[in-house]
C-alpha cells in the first residue's frame, strides 16, 4: 500500500525522468541529423535518375503518358528531371553547394505533387520536410560547404 506522499513524489519523478530524457535527446549531435538528411534524399533522387537513363525511350514516353508535366515537352522534362535527379544528390552527399542543390529538388517534389501524384502527399511531405531543413539549417558541419565557409573566414 501507498503513501500519499509518495502518490504525490510519482508523478513528479516521473515528470523529472522525462525532461532529463527530453534534454538528453536534445543532445544528439545536430550535424548527425543534417547528415543523415543528405544521405537519404541523394538516396531517393538518385535511384530515381538512375532509372531514367537506365531506358531513355521509356523515360520519355512516361513523361508523355503518364506523368504530363504542363508547360514543357516531355522531352524536355525529362532532361530537367534526370539532370536534377543525377547532379543534385551528388552535391547533397558532399554536402557542397546544399543549399542550392535543394531548390530544385523542392521544385520537383512541389510538380510531383502538383501535377504527377497528388496521392502520394506523405511521401512528399517527407522529402519536403528533409529539403527544408538542408534549405534552412544548411548542411552542418560534416560537409564541404562548412570546411569552405572555414576557409573563407565564416563561422558556423
């Protein structure tokens, strides 16, 4: 059987354990996180531009059939697309030039859901949410960006 002043001390124990987790958490090295960011959106749009040039013919007529990005040639989307989708993941795991890499991957991902797959919208909301975070917190400090903004005489 229990006290009432030890029914009273629980929940501010448990309350206690909790911030002290809650801080603990807060700990967890940033850069980690940006990194991990980097790695899984080059991830995505990689495989993604390795399966266009892996059949160009195929990638055109899916661009023409299927995928119907208004205001631009199938053709021509396609090119964009791939080029993105192959220049940009590089930049991201080099974490060089990042936040210029995520503009147009934040473009694609916004006509993927626009015009392409409007039902696939927690998939892109995912890629959105990492994009934003690159865009706003940068790459962090594990990525060449950091080691020329050293050079140049940045802090952070």
């Amino acid at each position: 059987m229990m006290t009432k002043t030890t029914d009273a001390a629980l929940p501010v124990h448990l309350r206690e354990r909790v911030a002290q987790a809650f801080e603990l958490l807060g700990r967890f090295p940033m850069a980690l996180i940006q990194l991990a960011a980097r790695f899984a959106l080059a991830g995505v749009f990689w495989r993604s531009g390795q399966s266009k040039i892996a059949s160009w013919e195929f990638t055109v007529q899916l661009f023409r059939d299927e995928y119907r990005v208004p205001l631009v040639s199938p053709e021509f989307a396609a090119m964009m697309a791939t080029t993105f989708e192959l220049a940009c993941p590089v930049l991201l795991v080099l974490g060089l030039g990042t936040r210029l890499a995520t503009l147009p991957l934040l473009g694609m991902a916004a006509v993927i859901q626009l015009f392409v797959y409007p039902q696939s919208w927690p998939e892109h909301l995912t890629w959105v949410a990492l994009l934003l975070l690159l865009l706003t917190r940068g790459p962090g400090p594990i990525s060449l960006d950091y080691l020329v903004g050293r050079f140049l005489g940045r802090k952070g």
